[in-house]
C-alpha cells in the first residue's frame, strides 16, 4: 500500500460511518469491485429511467450547462 493511500485512509476513518461507506462505495467502483448495486428510491426512479434514456439518445449537459450546475454548489 503506498503512503498516499494510507494518509487517505487514516482521513477516512476520522469521518462518519455514512461518509465512510460512501468513499469505501467509490473506490470499489473505481477499482472495479462494485459490489452489490444501490437499491433506487421509488421516488427517483423515474428521474433516473430518463437519464439512461438521455444517455442512450447521447443526449449530454453542455460544458457551460456543467459549469452552471458546479457554479451552484461553490456559493
């Protein structure tokens, strides 16, 4: 294990169980382990049924309409 690697999980094991599980969650998807699937809120589903159909049309944000949704969260 590289020293970076164990810095990063030194910092994870300060936060929340929640938070833990979700970085634990992108690093096994990141690594290709996935894992099991997260289950969808019914009340998601169908935001994230049109989405796949989106991606299936190739029907992609801009890179201003990206910019736009990341400005949001820096204020």
């Amino acid at each position: 294990m590289t020293k970076l690697l164990e810095k990063a999980l030194e910092a994870v094991r300060r936060l929340p169980p929640e938070d833990q599980d979700e970085i634990a969650l992108a690093m096994l998807t990141l690594s290709g382990h996935e894992g099991e699937p997260e289950e969808i809120d019914p009340a998601h589903l169908p935001a994230v049924l049109e989405g796949l159909a989106q991606a299936k049309r190739r029907q992609f944000a801009t890179d201003a309409e990206v910019e736009a949704a990341f400005r949001r969260f820096e204020q």
